[in-house]
C-alpha cells in the first residue's frame, strides 16, 4: 500500500529541520488515522519566514489531542506513534498519567513508582496515587496503602483517612495511631464504611466512653443529623435518647413542639431546640413562627434572640405572606439591617406606596439599590431637586441602576473603558514560568477544567501588577474566563476589553440574526451564565457556554433538527450558543418580547416568571426589584446591564435601557 500524496505536510517539502517536519508528519498522520510506517520524513520543512518553534507547538497541540481520549482508555500503542513529537511536550505528564490512571490495576509498583518520582508535585501523580490508592485498598494489600499514602501527603477524604488508619491495624499502629483515629470519630456527621474496624478498635481499647461518644451526639445534633444522633444514643443513658426525640419531634412539628416552651430557660440546649423550630416554623408559616417568637424571646434572653426574629421575618417577605410587612416592622431596631431595608422597600413598591419606600431608603449608609430607589421615592412625590441629587449619587455607577439613574437625569453611562498598560518586563516573566505555560497548554488543547485548577495555582501569591499582566496574557490567550476572574482579583474594573469580551460574537451575531435578537442581549446572558466557559456545569446540572440543561437541549435541538449528542454536544460552544439563543427567543416569544420578563424566564423557569407577575402593571425596575429569588434577581440585573455595555462596545452608542424596560403586564393580559 502506498501512503496518501498528502501524508507529507506541504510545509515540509519547502525547508527547514528535521525535528518540525517529523512532528508535523506525526501529527497529520495522528489526525488521519495513518500508522506511523506511513510517514516518511522529509529532508525540507517550512519557509524561511516561518516561525518553528510555534509550528512544532501547534502539531504538538494537535498531537496531545489526538492522544489524549486514547490514553484515558488505556491504549498506549495508539499513542506510541506520536510519542517522538510528544515526549518533550509540556503536558506529556498529563498524558502519561492518564493512561496510568486508565491501567493502574495492572501497572507494576516500581512503574507506578516510577512515573511518581520522574513527577513530584505534579497534579497528575496526585491523580495516579488516588487511583492506585483505590486498587490496593480493593486488595487489602495494607503495606502498599500506606506507602502510597504517606508518599500523597496524607489527605482531608475522611475515606482515605479511614482506611490509612485500617491499614495500620493490620501492619502494627504507629505512633498517636488513637490520637488521630479520635479525629475521625470527632465529626457531627456519619464517616464511611471504611471507618467501622478503626471506630471498633478504639472501643475496644478504651477510648470511646461516655462523654466521648455524648460530645459526638451534641456535634450531630448541631449538624442536625438526628438519625446519627439516635444511633449514638443507644450507647448512652436514657435522658440522652429522650433529648435526641425531643429534637425529632421538634423537626416534625415545630407548632406543637414550641407550644410546650418555656421550660428551663437556663439551659442552653433547650434555647437551641426552641430557636431551630422557630426557623422550621418560619419556613412553613411565618407569623406562627413570629408570634412564638414574641413569646419567647423575652423568656430566653438571648444575644441571638433578634437575629432569629429577622430571619422569620424575612422568610416571610421571600415567601410573599400576608403579613410580612408588619412582622418586617414589628423587628426591634437592633434587627434591622440592610437586607431588612430592602425587603421593607420591596414591600412598599409591590404596593406602590412611595412614602413607605421613602422610609425604607432612609439610611446613612450608602447601598446602590437604597440609593436608587430613594431617588425613585422622590421623583414621584414630586421633589425633583432631591431626586436629581439623589440620582446623581447613582449615575457614576456602572450597573443597572446607575444606567437608570443617568438616563432619568440626562447623563451618559458610565462606561468609560481604561485599557490596561502593558507592562513588557513582568508579562513576559509570568509567559516564562512553568506554571504559565502548563496553564496554557491545558486551555490551548481543550482541558479547561484541568487548566482552570492550574491557573489558579499559578496566579496564587502573584501581587496586583503581576496579576494585571496575568489577565492581559489569559485575554490574548482567549481565556476569557480567567481574564476575567483575574482582573476583578487585580481591580481593573474598567478594562471593559477584558472584562466584557467580545467572545464568538461571530456565532452569537448570527445566531442572534436569525432569531430576530439583539446579539449583545445574548452575548450578555452568555457572560453572566458561564463567564464563556465551555465545559462549565452548575450544581443544577446545566451545561455549557449559555447552561443549558440537557432535557432543554434535546428538546431545543431536535425542533432545530440538529444531532444531539448530550454532553458533547452542550460543551461545543456553537451549538450550545444556537441552542441557547433559540431558547431565548422561545421565553422572548412567551413574553411578549418583554426583554426584562425573557431574562428573568431563561434563570429561573417561565412557570416561576408566570407565577412572579403582578396584579396589576408594574414598572419593570421595580418588578426586577420585586423577585423574590436573590440569585434571579441579580441575574436579571447583571444581563440588563452587560445588555447596554455589549452594545455600547459593539456600536459605540448608548443604549435606552428606558425603551426595552417597558411595565410589566399583570397574569392573564
């Protein structure tokens, strides 16, 4: 069989060395699929105005890519063919590592042990060591455990703590061996399996007594583990199984529990009982809870008495209950601080009533959203002097309100963009270090989790300077995510470059243009999702450049008749971002193109945004204000804003907030 025409990169039929041309070799062999007797090596490389260096990078890139899925299934003869281009990589460790982890059971020791000393510190011998840990706990070889353990450096799993502690069993107890297994047993919450034989050793020896195993109860107790709590109570006298029912019972009908109280308010048990059903009771029924409050706070006087009061009466204002305003009123002024001051602000805009708002402004303190609505307040009880100064207070600030706030009052937003200078002396110094090219390789070959965890080790400790020229160097990367980050640590604040990138804006301009959207509205809630990560996922398991959830995505992708893949679909950034701005148009649709409404939906679920709307119309500033969930409210706020600073970078004008923040309708209309 002959090898394809095109086996031999053009680049290297002009001139140059040999090393470039066998890596660009490798790597198009790699890329094609070709064996490694296919490719020849060409006596000439590239043009004499090319740049080597970058060249072999790039093939190494490709290479390491190519590789990788293979070496993270364990078959290294697919990776062996690019080993010539690889082996002097940078992430050659990642690699090799890999296919450790892949292959550990059946790797020897002097190989593992091998591949460790070669590496020291490096994270990926910290990834072979858990791994090899797993496999020789499975074999019970304890010997082996415990070198492979003490050469980790020990660790914070409770597992692996566990079971060191029951591989010295079997080998012979070192020295504080009791000491450190009582650390394991002194935690509010259930430990693993793996910890049962060294909990029965310490029992056996003495050392789990009564007030051992009782300061173990108070722990999961405050930690609220009650099933804990009862277990360990068997091993007690009965008034501690009776004061473990007593908490239960508490939990399960904090009404009746609470009724029983006062009973002796010396004891400092009996106020942690009462207050942790007072804040059950307040999550089911607040002015219950507040009137039991009331009650009781006088006959415990305790510091955290008020403290107490103010989260029931909170949880009512979140909960939107009948009576929220007056418990919010009824907290003594020790209660009242600012979160308190903006839900007896909310309450008042729900209802329109300006001089209540006014009220709740009323601070010495300055608080941007107090600040904003004071000025609100203002204008409609006709004191337009004081409004004006009260606006002009807000209008320097570059968020949502300070937009309003400067267009209420003729000004321009603040959106005055200050480039960083270049510092060529410390950039190029950070560009030199390990640490930073390790980092930058993991972003530049796709590993951006991995390279997330690297960047942060590598910026650690860096001073302001240092960490200025650190995002400089992550945005010419394209890392937008920790240029980002990374600024906002070194306070430039007004690098809008840096910090309101322009990422894929070709992809979000057409996608945006065929859905009829503004594109920096999508370019906005792209940022404020996943700060343009591509691989991000949220606790709640949303995925993605613009978090999708996977059912959204399948559900969005086959109206669009696209492939769905799962994962590998969410993660590639053009597809998430075509799905994610049909989405958007579908909650931009249901809403009656109502960008406020749209926003708030593609957060928190159009049911909810349904459910949030008011009964009568409403300002769309004071309806943002009025959400009851923190994290939609601020998301709502951050998109608006990141609205008008992408369309300001994208056109060089100032966008009309007030235009696209019309009323928000009541239910039904």
């Amino acid at each position: 069989m002959n090898a394809p025409r095109h086996a031999t990169p053009p680049l290297c039929r002009l001139r140059g060395t040999t090393t470039l041309c066998l890596a660009l070799s490798l790597s198009l062999s790699l890329s094609l699929g070709l064996p490694l007797s296919l490719v020849t090596t060409p006596a000439a490389a590239v043009p004499v105005d090319a740049d080597p260096t970058a060249a072999l990078l790039e093939a190494q890139r490709a290479a390491f890519r190519d590789a990788w899925p293979h070496a993270e299934r364990g078959q290294w003869t697919r990776v062996e063919p690019a080993l010539p281009l690889l082996e002097d990589y940078v992430l050659y460790p990642e690699l090799r590592g890999a296919w450790l982890r892949a292959t550990v059971a059946r790797r020897s020791r002097d190989e593992l042990l091998a591949f460790l000393d070669a590496h020291p510190g490096h994270p990926s011998s910290r990834e072979v060591m858990l791994r090899w840990l797993s496999v020789l706990a499975s074999r019970e070889d304890w010997a082996g455990y415990l070198e492979v353990y003490d050469r980790l450096g020990g660790s914070d799993s409770a597992r692996l703590r566990c079971v060191a502690a029951r591989a010295e069993l079997a080998t012979g107890l070192r020295e504080d061996w009791h000491a450190r297994a009582l650390d394991l047993w002194r935690v509010g919450v259930s430990q693993p399996e793996a910890c049962d034989p060294v909990f029965a050793r310490l029992r056996r020896d003495g050392h789990l007594d009564e007030s051992t195993i009782r300061a173990r109860l108070d722990l999961a107790i405050e930690a609220r583990q009650f099933q804990l709590a009862r277990f360990l109570a068997r091993s007690l006298p009965e008034q501690d199984t009776r004061r473990v029912a007593r908490w239960e019972a508490m939990q399960r009908d904090p009404a009746a529990g609470l009724a029983g109280y006062p009973q002796t308010p010396e004891s400092a048990d009996e106020w942690a009982r009462v207050r942790y059903g007072l804040l059950v009771l307040a999550a089911r029924e607040a002015e219950r809870a507040f009137e039991h409050w009331q009650r009781l706070a006088p006959a415990y006087d305790r510091p955290d008495a008020d403290e107490v009061g103010r989260r029931i009466a909170l949880a009512g204002a979140r909960r939107n209950r009948p009576q929220a305003d007056t418990l919010l009123a009824s907290l003594p002024s020790a209660a009242v601080d600012l979160e308190v001051r903006h839900w007896r602000l909310r309450l008042a805009l729900r209802e329109q009533d300006w001089r209540g708002a006014l009220a709740a402004t009323a601070t010495s303190e300055h608080d941007t959203t107090l600040a904003f609505w004071q000025a609100r307040a203002l204008d409609a009880l006709a004191r337009p002097e004081q409004a004006a100064e009260a606006y002009r207070r807000v209008a320097s600030e570059r968020n949502l309100y300070g937009f309003l706030a400067a267009e209420r009052t003729g000004r321009s937003k603040a959106l005055d963009h200050r480039p960083t200078p270049v510092d060529l002396r410390v950039r190029t110094a950070l560009e030199r270090r390990a640490e930073f090219i390790h980092a930058r390789e993991l972003f530049k070959v796709g590993l951006d989790s991995r390279g997330r965890s690297a960047w942060a080790r590598a910026t650690a400790g860096l001073t302001p300077e240092e960490l200025a020229q650190a995002a400089l160097l992550a945005h010419d990367w394209g890392w937008h995510s920790r240029a980002i980050a990374t600024a906002a640590r070194a306070g430039l604040m007004d690098d809008l470059e840096i910090r309101y990138p322009l990422a894929w804006h070709q992809r979000f301009y057409e996608t945006a243009a065929q859905a009829q959207l503004p594109s920096p509205w999508t370019i906005g809630v792209a940022r404020n999702e996943s700060l343009f990560v591509p691989d991000i996922a949220s606790p709640a398991g949303a995925i993605g450049v613009m978090q999708l959830m996977p059912a959204t995505g399948r559900e969005v992708a086959q109206e669009l008749r696209l492939p769905f893949q799962g994962l590998a679909t969410l993660v590639d950034p053009d597809t998430n971002i075509r799905l994610g701005t049909r989405y958007l148009e579908r909650m931009l649709e249901r809403f009656d193109r109502h960008f406020v409404l749209a926003t708030a939906a593609y957060n928190a679920g159009p049911s909810r945004v349904q459910r949030w709307l008011p009964e009568a119309p409403l300002p769309a500033d004071a309806w943002i204000e009025l959400i009851p969930f923190d994290e939609t409210r601020t998301y709502v706020h951050r998109v608006m804003a990141s609205k008008a600073i992408f369309h300001w970078r994208l056109t060089g004008e100032e966008l009309a907030l007030a235009e696209i923040m019309r009323d928000v309708p009541p239910a039904g209309l």
